[in-house]
C-alpha cells in the first residue's frame, strides 16, 4: 500500500483503491484459513471413521 506524507492531498478513488485493497487482503486471508481448517477437520473425522474400533478395513491376501 502506498502511504503518503502528512498533509498530502489524495483522492476519493485513491481512498477507495487503498481501502478495497486491504479489504481484499484481510477476507482473503480469512476464507483460506477458514478452508484449510475444514480440510484438517475433514480429514480428522475421515482418520476417526476409518480406523475407529470395529470399522477397520480388511485387508485381503
């Protein structure tokens, strides 16, 4: 992000660029986090379900 001195004129659009800029950043980093969280939490109960006592899978010879 740009930063500018004090006492530096800026425009509307220049607010609104920086400000959807950071917007932008921040729900990005949000939704990531939120879908790796669901992947590990998906894989968690995915490891529960397969080797929980009395659901092993048979292994053929």
């Amino acid at each position: 992000m740009k930063q500018h001195s004090i006492g530096t004129k800026i425009s509307k659009s220049q607010v609104y660029e920086a400000f959807n800029e950071q917007w932008i950043d921040v729900h990005v980093k949000n939704i990531s986090k939120k879908i790796k969280l669901a992947f590990q939490q998906y894989y968690q109960d995915l490891g529960f379900k397969v080797f929980f006592p009395g659901n092993q899978p048979k292994i053929m010879i």
